[in-house]
C-alpha cells in the first residue's frame, strides 16, 4: 500500500519524481531526445515539482539529475530548424513562447525553498547547461559535458544563461565560454568551479544522495530560512541584510527544533527534528 508521501507525490508526464527521508529526486526521461527541455513536457514537470516542493513541508532537498546518456541538451534543435514549436511564430510570439515556457524554469528555481542539488550524469548543453547554472550545488559524472552553445546555432541564451552564469564563475570566463560556444569536459568545469565534485560515473548518485542526506538530517524549519537567507544575500544591501537576518534567527530561535539540537549536542547525541 502506498504512504501518505507516496501518494502526494505528482505525476509528472516526463520525468519521474519519487521521495525518501524528505530527499525529492527529479529524474528526466526523455533520452529519446536527450532529455531535450523544449518539445517535450520537461519544463511543465520542473516547474510542477518546484511548486509541489515549496508546499511540502516533507521535503528537505530536491536532486535533479537525466536517466540515459544526457542530463539535458537544451533546446530540440530539430524544432529549431522545421521553425516550430518554441522556435516558430512571429517574432512577438517566439518572445511571448519563451516568456512562458523556458523562463519559467530559472523562475521557478529562484524560488525554490529548500537547496537543489544537480547530478549532471551527462551533456548539459544549451538550456540544459543553463539549468545546472540555476541550482544551489552541481556534481558531475566524468562522462558530462557542459557548454554554453547558444552562438552555435546563431541565438543568444534565452533562459537566463548570461544572468547565471557570470555571477557562478565570473564574468570573464563566462563571456569567454558564451562568446566562443566552447563545450568542456566536467574536470575544465570543476577547474573553473561549475561543479563542487566529479566523480565516476557510478558513484554519481550515491554522492548526491549522501550530500542531499547530510543536508535533509538539519533541522527542516531553519533549513528553509537559511536557503531564503543564502538567496536574499545575492540582492540585499547590507543594512538590509542584517536586518533580515536578526529576524530569521529570532524566528530560529523559537522552533523546537532548535532546542532539540542544542539538547542533542549538549548530550552528544544525534538530534530527531520534527520539522517545528
């Protein structure tokens, strides 16, 4: 019989989504195109489970991560070329398809309240590397391949690529990448710190899951408050900042789970959070 948290689980049309000691995992399952996010319904599903995310208060992290040989290659370029789908339309409803497809993906992602993890088991091309750019820690399998391949195919990034991925590794090297096209090998990426680890391909999720398991074992409230926290600091003013702050921590301050983990440490025990 399914649980409670099985059964709240959405279905999603193309990738699958499953959740296990308050860890989310997103699984992209459309090799047939390399998990392509324009011409399938990956887009609708991402943005599904970040909102199914935000209002689960059983969900600590969410892992995202491609079943096959590709976590993603962005775009489908054959629609690009028969001018169809996103790609076809006036240049009013190109702009209008993006604004309410693509976009919505770092929309969603900016607020997303809990830490997303990317396991990049492959290509992240295009849209797809953009994608990676947008969540809080990115590992990768030896096997992927990033780039910033817009100019390629004579298009500038329409996601939100050029936003994230100057203030990820600096704006040179991101320009150098965008203005060439240049695809790299997951340890070039590691070097210029795209990725936190790379590591064998199958030891790829293993690690995701231990790191979104250390993470998911904190104290769930101020999990929450310390992700806003970390994301308010990349547009607040100092002042501002401190403010906010003083108030998140008070707010911390009177959760009972903060008192468990002061118990647990002063007892030099292991804590057992209730989310309160």
């Amino acid at each position: 019989m399914a649980t409670d948290k099985q059964m709240s689980v959405p279905k999603l049309t193309d990738c699958s989504l499953t959740l296990d000691k308050r860890i989310a995992l997103l699984t992209f399952q459309r090799d047939d195109v390399r998990n392509a996010l324009t011409g399938t319904a990956l887009i609708e599903d991402i943005v599904q489970t970040v909102n199914w995310v935000n209002g689960n208060d059983d969900v600590s992290v969410l892992v995202i991560t491609g079943a096959g040989s590709a976590f993603s290659s962005g775009g489908n370029v054959k629609e690009m070329k028969d001018q169809s789908g996103t790609f076809g339309g006036s240049p009013a409803e190109i702009q209008n398809k993006y604004r309410r497809g693509i976009q919505q993906i770092p929309l969603a992602l900016a607020k997303a309240e809990v830490p997303v993890i990317a396991a990049v088991n492959g290509a992240a091309i295009g849209a797809g590397f953009d994608l990676v750019n947008m969540c809080d820690i990115r590992l990768a399998s030896t096997k992927a391949q990033v780039g910033e391949t817009f100019i390629n195919l004579g298009i500038t990034p329409g996601d939100g690529g050029a936003w994230f991925m100057q203030r990820l590794i600096g704006y040179q090297r991101a320009a150098e990448l965008t203005f060439t096209g240049r695809v790299i090998k997951a340890v070039e990426a590691l070097e210029y710190g795209v990725f936190l680890e790379v590591v064998e391909p199958e030891a790829l999720m293993p690690r995701a899951m231990e790191l979104a398991g250390q993470i998911a074992a904190k104290p769930p409230v101020t999990l929450r408050l310390t992700k806003r926290m970390m994301k308010l600091a990349q547009r607040s003013d100092l002042p501002d900042f401190l403010d906010l702050c003083a108030v998140f921590q008070a707010l911390a301050h009177h959760t009972s789970d903060q008192l468990e983990a002061v118990n647990a440490f002063l007892e030099k025990r292991e804590p057992s959070y209730k989310g309160k």
